[in-house]
C-alpha cells in the first residue's frame, strides 16, 4: 500500500508521536510532583512542626497532610465558641492563676493546667470523657499548631509539681535550686498562657 517513502513516513510519524506522547506524559509527571510539593510546601508552613512530628509518626510527608487535614476538619465542626459569660469566668480565673504565683509557684500552675484543660472541655476539644490526653493534645495541634509546643511543654512542666508533691517535703533528691525550680514554673505559666489566650479567641 505504501510505498518506500510512504512507509518511512510512517516510522517517522509514529516515532514523533511516541516522542510527543513521552514529552507530553512526563510534563504532565514534572507537574504532578511539583503541585505535591507545593501542597506540601504550604501544609509545612500551615502546620509547622506538627507537620515534621506527624510525618515522623506517620513515616510519609503525604500520610501526615491527609491526617493533620482530617484531624483539623474534625476538630472544626466540633469545636464550640465561648459564651461570654464563660470568657468573663476564664479571665477571672487567669488573674487568680497570676495573683498567686509569687506566693505558690506550683499552685499556679495547677490551677493554670485546670483553666485551660477546663476552656478546652468547654471549647469541646474534648469531645467525650474517654478521650486521652494525647488525642487532646493532637486535636488542639491540628487547629492551633503554634501553641502545641507550648502546651506540651506546660504540661511536662505540671507532671513535675505533681511528682514533686508526690515525694513529700522531705525528699529533695535530684531537686534544682529553688530558683531553677521557680523559673521553669514561671516559663510553664508562660506557656500556659500562650494556649489560654488562643483558645479564648474564637
């Protein structure tokens, strides 16, 4: 049917075809890869290092976006503003927390550590009794990721006064100076305020 030409004609157009098909396949590729990185690019800047932390957990970058995003939309639709009768009862609260610490360092932290994991019940970051702490402290970094260091961090820092209490007065074994001890309550109470004032926002 073809002749000579015809049929080199033919060889040149399918191996042209199968040039543009390759060019066009692995644009299409190079596109895909660079929208990922892109996507992830943003969710690392939206999340930041819950995005590390959780992709560390996960084992994937692309596994950690899928779970801090569903965390966060679950966290949305459950989480409740505050009313303002709540919000004047919380400020009062915080001025207790602060009014006492020169007087008892470690009972304003208690009493800081129960204001804000009281606000996140009422904000319903909590969502039943059964909830752990660690799925509380997820949910609350998943919505507000630049206060999850801190709050972990303020609650380290509470675990301690309560081991300290629990060793009684007497035993000061491994015990910092005083006012070692006194500035890390001091930096929890910080901390501890970070997270209050954020979820007294919205």
């Amino acid at each position: 049917m073809f002749g000579i030409g015809g049929l080199e004609m033919l060889i040149i157009l399918v191996i042209l075809v199968g040039i543009v098909s390759l060019v066009i396949y692995f644009a299409s590729r190079r596109r895909q890869t660079q929208r990922g990185e892109e996507q992830r690019e943003r969710t690392r800047e939206e999340f930041g290092s819950e995005y590390e932390r959780a992709a560390e957990e996960r084992g994937s970058e692309e596994e950690a976006e899928k779970e801090l995003r569903q965390r966060r939309g679950r966290v949305e639709r459950q989480v409740e503003p505050l009313s303002d009768e709540s919000r004047q009862r919380y400020e009062e609260r915080w001025r207790e927390v602060e009014g006492i610490f020169v007087e008892n360092p470690e009972r304003s932290v208690e009493l800081a550590d129960r204001a804000v994991s009281e606000l996140l019940e009422e904000r319903n970051f909590i969502a039943d009794a059964s909830q752990s702490d660690q799925d509380t402290e997820r949910g609350l970094a998943a919505m507000h990721p630049e206060v999850a260091n801190d709050y972990r961090e303020a609650r380290r820092a509470r675990a301690g006064v309560v081991a300290r209490s629990a060793r009684g007065p007497d035993d000061s074994s491994g015990e910092e100076s005083d006012e070692k001890g006194t500035e890390k309550l001091r930096q929890a109470i910080r901390r501890y305020r970070v997270v209050y004032e954020r979820l007294m926002e919205r």
